[in-house]
C-alpha cells in the first residue's frame, strides 16, 4: 500500500474538521457538556424530560431547552415523543463517531509525519 503524501492526508484531515463543525460547536459549550453528563449518568434508559435535566443542571427551562435544540440539531441527542411528553436521549449511534474519526487521521498523521518522541 502506498503511504499517502503529507498534503493528501492533510486535505483528509481537512474534511474531517468540516464533518466535525456541528458537533464541535455542540459539545464545546460547558454548558450542554453538563447536559450530556446528566443523560450519560441516569440510570434512566428511556430519557429524561427538561424538568427532570433543569433539577440536575440547576438551569433555566427554556436555557436547557435551548442548549437540548442545538444537541439535537448536532445529532448528538435524540427525542422521543410520548403523548404530550419529549423524552432525550444521547444518540449512540451519534455523530460522535466523526470526531474519533478525526483523532484517527490526526494520529496517524502524527505518526507519520512527527516521529520524534521529543516533541
């Protein structure tokens, strides 16, 4: 197999960051990582309600209602409708898969390109 040239893997790291803009911005926030703590510590396997993430995040409704929309948006979280209820849940089949995409490009470019253990 040929190993690819610096600019070329370069330009694959380059995609990964676009691929990764949404949900970068999405998980960059302390504030929707405080979230993302609360649905990844319930024992809770069919979501949790806005009241319940507000008793937990000590924000405001429409604060934690605000932060949930752009998870949502991100593909980070999921909703789930019952009745008049909205139930969030982390997507584990999520977009997050993209940023361990980008780590893999990034290390292997290290890896190729930065040998030196000194650095």
């Amino acid at each position: 197999m040929l190993r690819m040239n610096k600019q070329n893997q370069l330009n694959i790291i380059k995609e990964d960051f676009i691929n990764c803009q949404k949900i970068l911005l999405a998980i960059g926030d302390e504030t929707r990582q405080s979230i993302l703590l609360v649905l990844m510590g319930t024992d809770c396997q069919t979501g949790l309600r806005v009241g319940e993430i507000t008793e937990q995040t000590h924000l405001s409704r429409p604060a934690v209602s605000h932060h949930l929309k752009v998870l949502r948006d991100a593909g980070v979280i999921l909703m789930r409708k019952e009745g008049t209820k909205n139930f969030y849940y982390i997507n584990i089949r999520t977009e997050l898969g993209l940023l361990k995409t980008l780590m893999l490009d990034i290390d292997k470019f290290m890896q190729n390109f930065y040998r030196n253990d000194e650095i």
